[in-house]
C-alpha cells in the first residue's frame, strides 16, 4: 500500500473507531430491553431525529448512485429524480411525522410498524403484522446489499483489493455495529454521518466546480454533449458490451439526445411516493420525544435534502467534464466521488472526505437491518411462533435474524457489477408501494378496514414484482418505474375493499379520532 494510500486508510480507521466509540456508548442501555434497543425509548431530539431521517434513507446511494446516474446520462434523469425526493420528503414530514408519532402511542404503544398497522385495526391474528414483516424482510435484505456493494465498490476502488473480500470486511464492520448498539446507536452515529455526508458533498462540489473553471465552463462543457445538459433529453453513450467506446482522440462517443417526455418525468418524480412507506424514516418520527418538535425536524430535513440532493447531481456533471473518459461502465461511474475526492484533496483530508460514503452506508445499512431484525422478532417470533417470550428472548431472537439476514444480503451483493441505483430504486419502490398508501390511509381516513390493509398491501408489494419483471419489460408507456403503478393499484385496493366491508368498530374509530384530535 502506497504511502498515499496509507493516509487515507488511518483516517477512515479514525472515523470508523468513532463510530464503533458510539456503539460501545450505547450499547448498555440498547441491551436494558427491546424498547430501548428498537426505538430508543422515544427519546430523540428534534435534530438527531431530523439528520438521523435524511441520513439513514439517502445511504451510498446519495454520494455514489445518484452522481453516477449524472455522470453517465446527464441532468434529467439525476435532477427529476431529485426533485421527487424533495417533495416527498418535505410532505412526509408535513403530513405523516406528527399524526404517526402520536398515533403510534395511542395504538398499544406500537414500537415497529408492523406493530402499528396491526394494532391499528386491532386484529387478533396478526396478518396484518406477518405481511408487514415479511415484506419488510424481502425489501430491507435488498436495501442492505446495496450497502454492502457500495462498501465493496469504495474500499476495492481506494485500495485496488478484489471487491469481494472488501465488501465482506465493509460487512462485517456494520453487522458488529449495529449488532451491539440497536437504534439509539444508530440514531446518534447517523446524527454525526448526516453531518459528514453533507461536509464531503460541499468541499467536493466546490472544489469541483473550480477545477472545471467555474460555472460558466462547467454548463458550456455539458451543453457540447448531446441531451446531458437537458430537462427533457437524456444522454446516451455509445455501448459495445456495456462500454462506452472512444473517439481515436480519446473522446467518450454519444449517441443522438433521446427524448425525456412528460410520462417518463411523471415516472421520475414518483420517486417522492416511496417516502411515505420507508420505515427506517417513518420509525424516526415515532421515536421523537416531543411530537412538537417535529416542525423544526422538517425545516432541518428539508434544508439538508434540498442541499445534499443539488449538491450530489452537479457532481456528477462535473465528473463527466473533468473525467470524460475515466469511467466507461455504468456500475463504475458510480465511484466519481470517490476518484474526485482523491484527485482534489491531500490523503489524509481525502480519507475524510470519503468517510462521507461510509457514513452514509452505515447509517442506512444499520437502520435497514435493524428494522428487519425487529419486524421478524416482534411480529412473527414474538406475535405468532412464542407469544409467551420474554423481552430478553425478544431481544435475543432479534440478533439472531439481523445475523441471518446480513447473510443473504452479503450473498446478493457478491456481482460487484451491481448498479447501486438500481439495486435501490427496487427496493425503494417496493416499501413506497407495499406501506406508502395504507399508512396514508391508516393516518387519514377513519373507514379504511383490516381487510383494505391486508389487500392494499399485498397487491402493493406483488404489483411491485409483477411490473419491474414482466410489464416494464414490454417497454413504451410500460417502461415507467414500477412504484407509480403499484402505489395506485394499492391505494384502488385499499379504497374498494374497505367500502365493500364492514366498517371498522367503534373501538378503531374512537382511536383514530383521538389521535386526530392530538
């Protein structure tokens, strides 16, 4: 390992050594029950709420998969994509944050949102819940191999190591973590990473920017390829075998602009409908210690969204100008941070700097297996298999599964040519789809019912896989991205099975209208 190398290395250990500090720190109260180790006992601040939100849903994906989606096709795709997430973000905070926290309470003191849902319509056998935490399993296992491969690709990339015995190691360092420090571990360490994602987005576009010579060139330089610079054309890079071939000067070769039409937009921006499903977001917001707070959590997320989304797309253009030709596959153009990180700054700044990419990794990864790990426990373990356990055995099966499903998530992410924006538009798509409309519904309207929620979700998360795997494949008006028509097919489910069922009881509707009162 070069000297150069070696720098970069220590200072992610330091970063790393914080992070394991944290988890240590915590790891006696985490252990003291499963309410501690789950929801932290609903003691978060309005803060650590708001960056421990932003900071365990953005993940890599923010510092590798989206400025590796501007890199490779341009603005549209990056930008529309962008301002989904903005929107929905702002509304979900808005609309759901202070309703869930409170509701959550009134409803048995749910602390999962399988739990929530199910004690929602007060259902005896809970179906509800097994769904809820199956689908969570399934969706979360995929979201934590993303993680796995965005470690993989960084350490593979800074180092020049075989990209399987990085992601393992990448692995193994976050399975511990979490393992040892449950949620208010998870939540304090994503406070810090929150802020550190947003540092190394900052320094990098700056510097960025003054090493393309300023924003002018920066546009002009972007313009001179066909459809990158455009709101309704997108790039497209002349392929062989999934690389994009070379001029004899060495220039990338493109294709003519292809057209970025209504449709497709409309597909793009349904990205913001995920966020009403996305538990690891929607847990924060019940954890909070005063709901009243919630307001200076949203202005804090927003503010930080709004900045970290911007700042990772013009990244990605700027990439593209300074590195035209230095990555030339779509999963590699996922590493343009890291390559502008060690080009612009001194190693051990550098090392720092990309500390930003594992903080984002670990905030997401710990919260997606944590989250998994409680839904298996909780509602299936301790709701249906061993309704008599302990809290300690509660406890003690939810290490277990976080252990098992690590396992499965490790093996998806042994293809290093996974494409992390992909990997998580799929399992971002399938909780916006399976939870998005009955947790709308559930907060909103009083004559949903337990069958709705049971069809809304199911015909949600199978629509899910029935339109990315045989529909969208079709292509045309097919082609759209999967959460929009399975959010809609969900929410028609939920609204004519619960009209042609009997009406909830008055023991649901007296709850729902105290939690609306509040």
């Amino acid at each position: 390992m070069s000297e150069e190398r070696l720098q970069i290395f220590i200072a992610m250990c330091i970063y790393m050594a914080i992070v394991i500090g944290i988890g240590l720190y915590y790891a006696k109260r985490a252990s003291a029950s499963s309410d501690n180790y789950l929801i932290g006992g609903r003691s978060l601040g309005p803060w650590v709420t708001a960056m421990g939100a932003e900071a365990s849903d953005m993940s890599g994906w923010l510092l590798m998969g989206l400025p590796g989606v501007a890199y490779w096709v341009g603005l549209s795709d990056a930008i529309w994509t962008a301002i989904g997430l903005l929107i929905g973000t702002y509304l979900n905070w808005l609309l759901v944050a202070k309703r869930l926290r409170n509701y959550t309470v009134i409803a048995s003191d749910s602390i999962t949102i399988p739990d929530f849902l199910s004690n929602r319509f007060k259902e005896k056998k809970k179906i509800i819940a097994t769904i809820a935490a199956l689908f969570i399993l399934i969706f979360f296992t995929v979201y934590a191999a993303s993680c796995f491969v965005t470690v993989g690709k960084l350490f593979s990339t800074l180092f020049g190591t075989k990209y399987l015995y990085m992601m393992i190691a990448g692995a193994l360092f976050v399975i511990f973590y979490t393992f040892i420090g449950g949620f208010l571990a998870e939540s304090a360490s994503d406070f810090m990473q929150g802020i550190v994602m947003f540092i190394s987005l900052v320094f990098v576009l700056g510097v960025g920017i003054s090493a393309a010579g300023g924003i002018s060139a920066v546009i002009n330089n972007a313009k001179s390829i066909p459809g990158f610079f455009e709101f309704f054309g997108i790039a497209q890079p002349t392929l062989v075998d999934g690389v994009q071939q070379l001029e004899a000067t060495g220039k990338p070769l493109f294709g003519e602009a292809g057209k970025y039409g209504f449709l497709t937009i409309i597909s793009t921006l349904s990205w913001g409908l995920g966020y009403f499903g996305m538990p690891q977001v929607l847990l924060k917001f019940m954890a909070i210690k005063n709901p009243e707070q919630l307001k200076l959590s949203r202005r804090v997320a927003t503010i930080w969204c709004a900045i970290s989304l911007v700042a990772a797309v013009t990244i990605g253009i700027i990439g593209r100008i300074i590195y035209p030709d230095a990555l030339l596959t779509q999963s590699s153009s996922e590493s343009i941070f890291i390559l502008m990180s060690m080009d612009f700054f001194i190693p051990v700044f550098a090392g720092f700097v990309m500390a930003g990419i594992l903080a984002a990794t670990i905030s997401s990864s710990d919260s997606y297996l944590l989250i998994a790990a409680s839904a298996f426990s909780k509602s299936i373990y301790h709701g249906i298999m061993k309704k008599d356990a302990n809290d300690k055995q509660v406890l003690s099966m939810t290490r277990i599964t976080l252990l098992v499903i690590s396992a499965f998530a490790m093996i998806i992410a042994l293809d290093e040519n996974s494409v992390i924006f992909k990997v998580v538009s799929f399992a971002w798509a399938g909780f916006g789809a399976t939870f998005g409309p009955i947790m709308l519904f559930s907060l909103f309207w009083k004559r949903v019912t337990r069958s709705g929620a049971i069809a809304g979700m199911l015909s949600g998360g199978i629509m899910v896989f029935v339109w990315k795997l045989i529909i969208n494949p079709i292509g045309g008006v097919f082609g759209i991205y999967e959460l929009l028509p399975a959010f809609l097919v969900s929410c028609i489910a939920i609204l004519i099975t619960s009209l042609i069922t009997e009406k909830p009881s008055a023991e649901v509707e007296k709850e729902f209208d105290l939690a609306k009162s509040l």
